[in-house]
DNA sequence: GATGAATGAGAATTCATTCAT
DNA sequence: TATGAATGAATTCTCATTCAT
C-alpha cells in the first residue's frame, strides 16, 4: 500500500497522492476505522503534511468523497449518448457507470457503502449525488414510457445497478464485463423478466395481479 | 431508548434488552463509532454486565446481525405461499421483506448499511445472508421462466428490493406501504419499464437490442 | 511530586486528590505548559481516570480555579472580625489573605500568576473573583475616609496585597509572616509613607498597633 | 497585525518587524499558546526566517522581553527629574511608568503577566527588572523618609502601580489617564488612606500637588 | 445478578524545527 | 535574503476491557 515517492514534490501533485492513498484506505476500513497514520503511511508522507494539506480527517474524507462522486459524474455524464433515445440514453449511461465502477473499485466502494453510513456531513453529500442520480434516470424513464411511478422505479433501477456493480466487483476472475451487466440490467428493466424468456403469458400470473390481490 | 429497569432481571431478558438496545445504537452510530458505554447505558445497564453476558464488542455486534438476519430470513420465509406459482412466491417474499423492513428500521440499517461497511468477520456474515436470498430469488427466477442469466437477474432484483426499502425508510411522512413497493417492484421487474406503460413496441427499441450493438 | 496511593479509593477522595496534583501542577507550569499526563501522574492516578472524573482539561482547570477562589475567599471572610471599624476590619482581612496565600502558595499562584494569563473562560472567572476583593475593600476604604478616588485605591491596596505576597512566596528562608505583612501594608496604606519615617512614633499609629490587636 | 511587506528588507528592519509581530501575539496568546506560525504571519514573513534571525522560541522571546524590559526601564529613567526631591523623583518616575504601560500596552502585557508565568529561563529574566525597580524604588523611599522596612514598602509600591496599569487597560473608554493614576498613587502611597480623606486639605500634600508642580 | 473503580492502547491534531533551493 | 516542503515528538482525549466487591 505504501507509496514509492521522491523527497520535494510540487504541492498538487501531493495532495493527489494523499488523495489516493485516503479513498484506498477509506474504502478498505471505513470512516471510524480507517487511521490518519495508516492513510500518511499509504500516501508515503509523514502524518503531519497530511494534515498541512488536508486539515482534517473530516476534511480529507469529504475530499474523498467530492473527487470520486465528480469523477462518477463526469463518466457517467460523459458516457450518455445525448440526442439518442431515453433508452438508448439509459443503456450508454449505464455502460459508462458500470466501467467507471469496474475501473475504480475504491472510488465506488467509497461512494456506494462507506460514505452512507457515516452519519451527517457526509451522508447528505453521498444522498445528494444520489438524489440526482435518480432525478436522471427517472427523467429518462419518464421520457420514455411517460409512466406513473417513475420515482420508485428509478429508485429500483439504480439500485439494481449498483447491486449489480457490488456483485462484480466481489465476483471471482471472471467479472461480468461492463457491457455485459448493462445489457443484463437493460433487458431486466426494459423488457422484464417475464420477457426475460419463454413465458408467453406473464400478465396472468402476474405481479399486477397479484398486487390487486 | 434509555431505560429505567428494575434490577435482578433473568437473563434471557437482559439479553435482549441489551441486543435491542446495540441494534438501535449500531444502527445509528456504526460499529465503530458505536461506544459500550452509550450502548450499556441504553440498555439501562452497567457496562460490566453486558461483557459478562456478551463477551466483547465483536461479540455483541455479531450476535445483532444474526439475531436481525433471523428475524428477516423468517418473516420473508413466513410471508412466502409455498405451492403457489414462483410469481406469486415472489410477490409475497418481497412483501414480506418490505414490511419487516419497514417495521424493523434498525435491524433492516444494520445489515444493509451498516454490516457491510465493517471489515471482515462481519461482512462475510452478511454476505451469506445475502448470498442465500439471491439464491432463492434466482431459484424463483429459474422455475419462472429459466431464463439464463438468473444469477444477475436476482442480483439486480434484490438490489431493487433494498434500494426501494432504504427510499422508503427515508422517504417523508406518507411513505409507501409494503404492498405499494412490492406492486412497483413486481411491475418493474416482471413486466420491465417498457410494458409499464404505453409504449406499444417495447421489443423494437429494446435493451437486448441495444445490448447487441 | 506522585502519591502513595491506595487503589479503589470512593470517587470525592479520588478528586480531590487529582484537584490537589492539579493545581500544583498548574500552578508550577502554566495551563498550557501543564500536561494531563504530568497531573495524572502526580495525582498517582492514571490518565482516563481524570478524564472520567474531570472531563477535560479545561473542566479541570476551572475546578481548581473554582476551589482556590473559594478556599481563598472563604479564608478572608473567616478573618474579617465583622462589626470592627473599618480599619480593624482591613487589618484582619489581609492578615487572613496573607496568612491563607502562605499556606496555599500554589492556589494563590493559580489565582494570581497563572489564570489570568489564560484567554477567555478563565481569566473571567478569575477577574470576578478579583473584582469581589477590590469591590469589598472599596467599601471598607469609602466606610473608613469617605474618599473620591475610591476605586482606584482599592485597585491599589490589593495589588501592593498581591505584590507582598509574591514577595514573601519567593523570599528566602525566614520569610515575613502574615502579621508582619498585614503590618507592613496597613502602615503603607493607611498612614502612607510621609509617615512612615519622619513619624517619630511609628508605633503609634497604623498596622502596628492593629497588629498588636 | 499582518502586513505585506516588501521583500528584500535589511536585516534590522525584519528583525523588529518580527519582535514587534512576536511582542504582539505572545502578550495576546502567552509564551506557551503563541505559535511561531502565527508570528511569522503577523510579521509577514516565513517562518524560516524567523528561525534564522532569531534561532528559536526561547530566544524569540527572551529577544522580546529584554527588548521590552530595556525600553521600560528607559521610559522611567528618563522621566525621573534628577535632583529633585525623592517625592518628586517617584513622582515623576510613577508617571513615566504608568504612560509607557500606557502607550505600549503589550510589551507591559508580556513582562507583567506572561513572562512571570513561564517557569525558568524567562521568569528569572522578569524578576531581575522587577527588582531593579523595587531597588530603585526603595532608594527613593529610604531617601524620603530612613524607613526600615523600605523592602516592603517598595514591593507594595510597585505592586499596587502595577495593579493600577492593569485596571487602566482594562477599563472602558475614558480610561484614567497616567497623570490621574500617579496622582493617585502617590496620594495613597505618600499620605496614606487615613489622610486620603479626613485630611480638610488633600490638595495640600500628595500626588496633585506633585502634579502641579 | 450487578456495579463502581480503574487502565492500556491508540486516535486525531498541533508544533517547533529543519532541508533543499 | 528568503521560502515551499517536510517531519519527530508531544498532547489531548476516547474506548474496549477488567477487577474487586
């Protein structure tokens, strides 16, 4: 975990790296449990520029948390083909949310399970990032298929999304490509299971019905 | 939550006044920000007593996760109609799980939130507890339409099922009833989004499709 | 410096045996410069045990502060032979400050070195109980001559008070007493210099007589 | 208290620049309280080169107490009237004490409470000025009247002149002005309290005729 | 069955001080 | 002359845990 790092390097650049170390420790412990001495030693620094740089362990992990929601963000953003169709929309922002996840597991783990349940300052950030994340999906929903609850199903679509990231990340060597679980999740959402295969009468036994029941 | 208890309580009671008493303050504190202290006081005991009866802080926390992954397990397992249709087994499983959710906040916090973020001996145990319900929704999956993909497909389902329990939790005053997120969930992911409404055509823009490109 | 102490000692012993190291402590070094690890030491006790009692270091402090003022000022009170005349009256309450700061020379130090040093909560505090002494011997002094100027005598007295008895705190092997103190400081203040000498009788007038008394 | 200073400034200059910055902070925070960071800023400068001007926080502030102490004594001494009477000399030196506290109101801070507090180097350093002081003062005493006893005599003056300068940089607005605290001072110093009063004809004797004079 | 008294180990944070330039 | 980068050594405070009764 330690770091190979020169003596006298440019303020940026060190903050980058105690960064790093931080979401890397962050991650793996936790808020509470995670040491400032740990995530200096990580970062390769002494635990006093840490504190120079970053002024607090609350500080640091907010750091964390603004750096790796951005960067979800972005990729997220950045991966929706605009102008496409909302389901097209949904399919390339989920690709980008699932490679982004694949590729930095520690950013993720940061975001989806550690800062959630730290009680206040951070919670709301996480809740926020989130918030919009379901505004998004639900707008595209909506777009879609216009339907009425689209809140809830935002809210199931993501979290399967982020089940299904979780699952992944933990699965052994040959993880689900990103493509893979968003054609999975995609054809879930889109079709349903009932299409998922042969069934020819879903509706019957469905869980419309059942909900009359 | 505190609690004024009379003395020369039996022990059986005192165990579970202190378990209650761990599950509400690990709920809301995490594990490690949870204290003995504010815990024994909770329980409206001194803290010797409750290493007398639960040996360490592992210990308890450990004996909170099972006590509350029973209690769910049960109700869902209680809930299912066995004999019915895998649909109907479904339906009536994510009932079950959203009510125990919705009237056992704090076990529903610790498993899902809290459990998860602790580093091992606890994670493992909630991840078998994970691990057995996704393997009973995949089996329900498989005996429905025996669809490949199972594993994902459960995977992405229960993610659904927690992330609209957590919505709920915290959602204002008129939250969703069991039965509303259970109707919305089965929608969801029986019919997809795209039969949710409108759209006649569901197949022609479908995810699969998309999958393909 | 440390204690001979026995374990298992009831709560109001243990405190006051850390409110004693402490305030020898403070009193030798300064709030600042004192550290709980050297007063718990003192006090024979060990760290956490003066935190569970003393909450912290600021508590701590003020407690000792809150003590001494009170010791010092009940000293005082004790002395003042009420109904005398006002001169009598003075005499006797500084003989008792003097004799109370001899035997108490680290709570006179805390008193009137150390927290009036310390910003904020303390110096309040102490600046109170200072303020109470000038108030009480302004009014002896306006009771003896009526005098304009009131305050600011008053100002003087207790400073040339404080100043002797730093004086006598620090003077080597047969230090003054509180009599000849008190003697000094009423020949000083109520008879003034110009009587000091050129007065062929000092014994007539002033401290001395009173301290005959 | 900060500045923005032009680079490139001799040696003398930033060296007072920096004893005025460290004067400043230490009489505001205490030796022990006052960070070299802070002073550094307040002087505006980096803290590397306080260190290379002044080697370390001990000679930092012992730079600032003899530099203080000197300017004090030299305030006194040349407002001594030499020649005059003894009466006149305190007088007058009372009155060039009480408007250099007056003028420069933290180095009279930084010698009169902080630099006693500190324990060893520096306390020795303030003892020694308070009592060339005392023996200058008790000079003039023994000049004026032969008293024995001159010792106490000269303690309580100083005291009490010392006590007044702190009640007249505390007080609000119209602070009493040097004039009017020697004026005291030497009214209860020389006449004593019970002439303060009593006396038909206080203008007579004392510090206001002093003064007039 | 129950507790008041007590502590070892470790956490966050600060500070005086020094290089390398 | 002057500084940005960096740290060893404290210091305050908290916590899980254990005795002795």
């Amino acid at each position: 975990m330690a770091a190979a790092n020169s003596r006298r390097v440019p303020r940026a650049e060190r903050e980058r790296q105690m960064l790093d170390a931080a979401v890397a420790v962050f991650a793996r412990r936790g808020y509470r449990a995670a040491s400032m001495d740990e995530i200096a030693e990580a970062a390769g620094v002494s635990k006093p520029l840490v504190y120079l740089y970053l002024n607090s362990k609350d500080e640091l992990f907010s750091a964390c948390i603004r750096r790796e929601a951005a960067a979800l963000t972005a990729a997220v953003r950045d991966a929706v083909e605009e102008g496409a169709t909302p389901e097209r929309q949904l399919w390339s922002g989920l690709l980008g949310f699932f490679e982004h996840a694949a590729v930095h597991p520690d950013g993720w783990t940061l975001l989806y399970s550690q800062a959630r349940t730290v009680g206040e300052p951070f919670a709301a950030e996480v809740a926020v990032l989130r918030a919009e994340i379901v505004a998004f999906v639900a707008a595209l929903i909506a777009a879609a298929c216009g339907s009425r609850d689209v809140e809830a199903y935002a809210h199931a679509l993501v979290g399967a999304a982020e089940s299904l990231a979780g699952w992944a990340a933990a699965a052994p060597a040959p993880a689900p490509t990103g493509k893979e679980l968003a054609a999975s999740l995609m054809t879930f959402a889109w079709s349903g299971l009932s299409r998922a295969l042969p069934a020819p009468d879903p509706e019957a036994a469905g869980g419309s019905s059942a909900a009359e029941g």
